[in-house]
C-alpha cells in the first residue's frame, strides 16, 4: 500500500512539472493578448473581464505556407511561428471577396480611406522643348546710309545695354552734307521769316525736305533740334539702343566701312521669352491657346516657370510628327537663357466629369488592378477595375468603383498580403486546430493549390545529401489524386536528412514550392506494424521543423 502511494505522489510530481514547463514555455513565447497584459493560453489575473483574455487557436508558418501547430515551434528557416487568436481566423469562404480585419490590426497597419468622387479629371501633358527669345522683342540696328564706323561704345556680345545707350558713332558724308543742308535752310527760314513772296516759301520747302531726309536716316529729335539751333553740324553721328536688353548680335567693327541696311547690331529684350514645345500629332487637338503651362529647366531643377499657351502653329514637322506650341514666360533675373532645353507641362482640361481614386489606392499587380473598398468596421471588399485616364495623383476609374464608396489609400498592400495568407490557410478546410497542445498536428482536407501540405508514406529508395533530395517509392497521394510510385523530392531542411536513410519507412509531408518542385517539411519514421498515416499525422512534431 506505501508503495502504491508513493508511485501515485511520484506520477503526481511528474505529471505538475511537466504542466509547469509547459506553461513557462507558452509564457516565454506566446505573444501577449492584446489590451488586456495577459499572457495567451494563460487564465487571466482574478478580477480580468472574460473578454478581454482572447483564445489561442493555433500558430501559422511565417512564410504564408498552409502549415500549422498546435504548439510553438520554427520553420526550417528558424522563424518562430505566428500565433492566432479567436477571431482573427479566416472566416470566410475561398471565393469571399470580402478580408476581415480586426479593428486593433487596422489601426496598427495605419489603414486610412478616401472617397472616390465624381470630377473632372484635368492631365498634364508632357513634352519636350527649348527657350528661345521673343521674337517681338528682337531689334536690329542697321543704318541707312553709307559711312565708317567711327568708334564703338559697346564692343562684346552678350553686353547689356539700357535703352538710349549709345551703341557706336559713325562718320557719313553724305550725313554731314544732309545736317549743313538742313542748318542753312534753317537760318534762312530764320532770317526771312518776315520777307513776303517766294523766297521765304521756298527756303521753308528747302528746310522741310532737309529735316524729312535726316528723319529717314532715323536721327533723334534730339539730335535735329540740337542742329538747329546751333546750326553747327557735327562730323559723327551716335547710333542709340532703341531697348533695354542684351546684344545677341554685333558685326560692327572700329572703322570698318557700312553699307545702307546693313545690321551692324542685334539687341534682344529677354525680360520674356518663348519656349517651343514639340507636342505629338496625336495630343495636338487638346491643346488650346490660353492653356496654363509649367516649365521646368535642368539648370535650376527646384524652379518652376508658370507659363500660358499663346500659339499653335499650323505647321507640323514630318521627320518628328510634333506640331510647335508657344508658351510665352516671364525671365525675372533673365534666368532663362535662348536655347536651353525645357521640360514642359501643358494642362488638359478634362471634357467631362468621371469617377476618380487616388492613385495609391490601385494595387497593380501587371495582369489586373485591384481597389479595396471599405464596406464596415473591419470589413475590406477587393474589387478589379478598369482604369482610364491618370494625372499625378488620381486615376479615372472606368468600372469597378462608385461615387463615394471609400477606398483604401494607405496600407493597402499590408491588407492585401494579409487576405492571401488567410487564403492560404482556408485552403486547409480542416476545423480549427486545439489549443492545448498535443502530439499530433491537424490534417488539412484534399487540396491542389500551391503552397498546401499533402501526406503520406513511402520507403527511401537513395539519398543525395550534396544536392539536398531523395528518391521515395511513395504511396498514393489522396489530396493530389497521385497513384502510388517512385519520384524525387528535394528536402526543405538539410536536418531532415537524419530520418532518411536508404530502405527505411517513413511518413511524410510535402509541398509544391514552384511549379512541379515537390519539397519535403516534416518526416518521421514508421514503426514496423504501424496503422497506415500514423507517422504521417505525427510529422509535424519532427526536430526536421
């Protein structure tokens, strides 16, 4: 009876130590349940509401895989799987659109929405271009008579110049004739102002037509009253800048000889400028004169020049098939230079008023396009749409969304991995897993779908430890529908190796990574006389994960 006793204290201590290593180990790596300080699979401290301690369900692998424990462990990467909790489960069906997301994990995603709303969608259009001056603002001083240049005031190109700044001096005969022509005839209108008959008509004829040649030769005003009234003629005359700007343009050279009309000066007005964008044939029947424009430049690549369409020029190029568009620029500081390239943005205004998301809300997977949409507390729909037109920030949606249904802008993509993987682990169509732990891991339902674990048994026919595979003569596969056969495998942890010796019996459990490479997660050993999948539903416990 004393010993009988003291067995039963014996398998008492055994069985609380190990009830108390249990519940260390569940301490040490079960996370906490979120808002309430407990730990998970752990009663609450007394006095704690019932609903705060949530109910741990199982741990998931890491990686997305439909693979899942009761208890803690890693994958054969060392990652520690990912406990779930009651309610954070997929609930609903493969072909649910819907993903159901606690409210805690969506405010730790930091989701936030958008209405899609109904406008009209204004584009930009780009395209390339070039500053070039105003042509209006262009001068050329060309003299109209023969002469020398005398003497040059301004001597470089690129030189600014002040309106009125004389530009270079330049002796004529035929000048100096005209002023002592002009200078008699007027102190003869002078002198016989007060004589009646044809001699003072005459000498007032003579005087006008002298006064009309130096008007035609473009001398100043000033200069012709200053003749006048001295009578005096001068034996140079100065050539004056009819504009302030800069010369773009200088042939005059000190004492060189001039003939009428020849272009001894070019002075260009830049204080505004024209940019030439080359606009493709195919974008030219949007654009309208008036259309606001920005233009950017790689010398001052944080600036931005804001312009206006003033001209569509009815020709277009053949070897490039653009059409020229002006815009015209305001140069404060003359930081435009002629000939600089440009980066022009043309605004389109939209003809009419269309459904538009922000752009962040399309998760464009290359195939499709995607817009969650949020349809309650927690409650994303995924829906495929069409899109149309695009600006920087918004998109046209052609199908697919409505006027004000909210939408996803932010962390759309954490929900979107978050909908897979729990698509991944509703392929699994088993019940939900036990808390508790246990010795055996749940066995999912017949399934195809890639990343799916499938079991079963088989004997090691050789073994490549340098490649990582090995050859199984298998049973059948109930989940892939597979007869029984022999096929190379390759093994997910190079520790799984220590099962697998040629000729021994083992179960299995397996998965297709990429598209027909089969790769072996779990694997035990099978007991001679053991029920057929008996080492098959205990592999997961195996020291291979």
């Amino acid at each position: 009876m004393k010993a009988l006793t003291g067995l039963g204290i014996g398998v008492v201590a055994v069985a609380f130590a190990a009830g108390a290593g249990y519940w260390v180990g569940n301490r040490a790596t079960a996370p906490a349940a979120t808002g309430s300080g407990t730990i998970a699979g752990v009663a609450p401290a007394p006095g704690a509401s019932a609903a705060a301690a949530r109910k741990l369900l199982y741990y998931r692998n890491p990686m997305g895989l439909a693979d899942t424990s009761p208890v803690p462990k890693k994958d054969p990467m060392g990652m520690d799987y990912i406990a779930v909790y009651e309610g954070e489960e997929s609930t609903g069906s493969a072909s649910d659109n819907q993903i159901r997301i606690s409210t805690e994990k969506v405010q730790k995603l930091g989701v936030r929405t958008e209405a899609a709303r109904t406008r009209k969608l204004d584009q930009a259009l780009r395209a390339a271009g070039r500053i070039e001056p105003d042509e209006r603002r262009l001068y050329t001083i060309a003299p109209k008579f023969e002469g020398y240049v005398e003497r040059l005031h301004v001597n470089a190109t690129g030189q600014p110049v002040s309106k009125g700044q004389p530009l270079f001096d330049a002796y004529s005969p035929e000048l100096v004739s005209a002023q002592r022509e002009y200078a008699i005839a007027a102190q003869g209108v002078a002198s016989l102002k007060d004589a009646p008959g044809p001699a003072s008509t005459g000498m007032k004829q003579l005087a006008e037509s002298s006064l009309q040649r130096l008007k035609n030769w473009d001398i100043s005003e000033d200069q012709i009253k200053a003749l006048a009234a001295s009578g005096d003629t001068k034996r140079t005359l100065s050539f004056r800048s009819p504009v302030s700007g800069i010369v773009t343009e200088k042939k005059a050279v000190q004492g060189m000889r001039f003939m009428p009309g020849e272009a001894l000066y070019q002075v260009a007005d830049l204080s505004s400028v024209w940019v030439i964008a080359d606009v493709f044939e195919q974008d030219i029947a949007r654009i309208r004169p008036g259309a606001a424009a920005r233009v950017r430049v790689q010398a001052y690549p944080d600036k931005v020049f804001e312009g206006r369409v003033s001209y569509v020029y009815p020709t277009l190029k053949a070897e490039t098939r653009t059409v020229p568009v002006r815009v015209e620029l305001a140069n404060p500081g003359l930081l435009l230079k002629p000939a600089m390239f440009a980066q022009v943005e043309l605004a389109v205004p939209g003809q009419a008023a269309v459904v538009t998301v922000p752009l962040s809300a399309v998760i464009d997977s290359g195939t499709r396009q995607v817009v969650l949409v949020q349809r309650g507390e927690g409650r994303f729909e995924a829906r495929e749409v069409r899109l149309g037109a695009r600006t920087d920030n918004d998109v046209e949606v052609l199908d697919g969304v409505k006027d004000g249904e909210p939408v996803v802008v932010s962390a759309n993509f954490l929900i979107d991995a978050e909908s897979n993987l729990k698509a991944a682990l509703s392929g699994l169509g088993a019940a939900t897993p036990p808390a508790g732990p246990s010795n055996a891991a749940p066995v999912p339902a017949a399934s195809s779908a890639k990343g799916a674990g499938h079991r079963t048994e088989g004997t090691v026919e050789s073994v490549d430890a340098q490649a990582g595979t090995v050859s199984l003569r298998h049973e059948p596969v109930p989940s892939l529908k597979w007869p029984a056969m022999t096929m190379e495998f390759k093994l997910a942890n190079p520790a799984l190796l220590q099962a697998l010796k040629p000729g021994a019996r083992v179960g299995f459990e397996f998965v297709e990574r990429q598209a027909g490479e089969w790769v072996i997660t779990q694997v035990a050993p099978v007991k001679p006389g053991a029920a057929p999948g008996a080492a098959a539903s205990g592999a997961s416990s195996h020291a291979g994960h």
